[in-house]
C-alpha cells in the first residue's frame, strides 16, 4: 500500500512540475511574440524595426494640425531629461521646455518622449542637445517658430541653461524679442 502510495505521489509531483513548466513556457513564449510584434509598430502604426538605445530621431512622429487657420502655441515640459557627458560618461540631468507655433505638421507627444529619453544614452554638452532638439523638430514640423531650453542641474558646481529658437520670415520679431527676454534685455537695438 505504502509503495502504491508512493507512486501515486511521484506521479502526481512529476505531472504539476509538467503542468506548470508548460504554463511558465507559454507565458515567456507570448510575451516574447508580443513584444517582437510591437518592436516592429511605431506609436502611430507607422512601421519601425526597434525602440532605440541612443539617439534616434527617426522615433518622432506628426500629425495634421485640425486648427492650422489660428496661432498658437504648444508647450512641453520634460522634467526627467537626462544625458551623458561627453568627457566623462556621468549622467547630466535637465528639465526641458518645447515652446512652438505649428503650421501644418505637429509633433506626437509620446513620440517626443520617447526621443528624448532617447538621448539617455547619448553623451552631448547641453548645449549641443539643445540645439539638436531644436533642428530636429524644425525639420520634422517646419512649424512657425520654435523654441528649446534646458535647465541642467549643476554639475561641478554650475548650471547651464542653453536656449535655442528658430522663427521664419513671418515670426521674426517674436524671435527677437523672446532671445532679447532670455538675455535680460527690453529691446533689441540694432
């Protein structure tokens, strides 16, 4: 009875540890397919081949200004910016502000999240990523005017804050007088 016993036991452990390395199994085969299925759809449905590590402008997305008859502006704060030194390898930390104008084309935000987290990974001096943000998006967008600034944390016992704009022909003085307000100026005297 007790050898009967014993079997039915091993026969019983042998068929859960089955039951449940199938069911382990199955679950990481499913979520390796979903995510290889959505490494290859961009936020947009717009096809990619993978999330970047790096830089990667080629994440950022747009869509059909609805109010493209009216001016106004769109601004985006991204307090979790962060970077590399390009002489050290340490991590800079930033807030960034996106101010602009759009025309046709406006930026998808989450797309814009993601490539600025993208630059996680990138080693670039502040101002360099400010200025990188600012021609990417003017080439994505070809908005009206355009401005970037970041406030880093200090490092080293200093704070930079970088400020970067576009404006075209139509939006000129708006350039001037917000470079003029970032200076500490009034005016501009030519």
């Amino acid at each position: 009875m007790q050898i009967l016993n014993a079997f039915f036991y091993i026969f019983f452990l042998f068929f859960a540890n089955v039951i449940f390395f199938s069911y382990l199994c199955n679950l990481i085969f499913n979520t390796m397919r979903t995510q290889e299925e959505l490494q290859g759809v961009s936020l947009l449905g717009n096809k990619r081949s993978a999330i970047p590590t790096t830089y990667a402008p080629e994440i950022l997305e747009t869509f059909v200004n609805k109010h493209q008859d009216n001016d106004y502006l769109v601004t985006f704060h991204c307090p979790e910016f962060t970077t590399l030194c390009p002489l050290t390898g340490q991590p800079d930390y930033a807030t960034i502000v996106i101010s602009y104008i759009p025309r046709e084309k406006m930026v998808e935000s989450k797309s814009l999240k993601l490539y600025l987290f993208s630059f996680r990974n990138h080693g670039d001096f502040h101002e360099d990523c400010v200025n990188i943000i600012m021609k990417d998006l003017v080439r994505l967008m070809d908005p009206k005017y355009l401005e970037v600034t970041g406030i880093f944390m200090p490092r080293g016992g200093i704070s930079i804050y970088p400020f970067a704009q576009y404006a075209d022909q139509d939006y000129q003085w708006l350039k001037q007088q917000r470079f003029a307000a970032q200076c500490g100026q009034t005016a501009f005297n030519k």
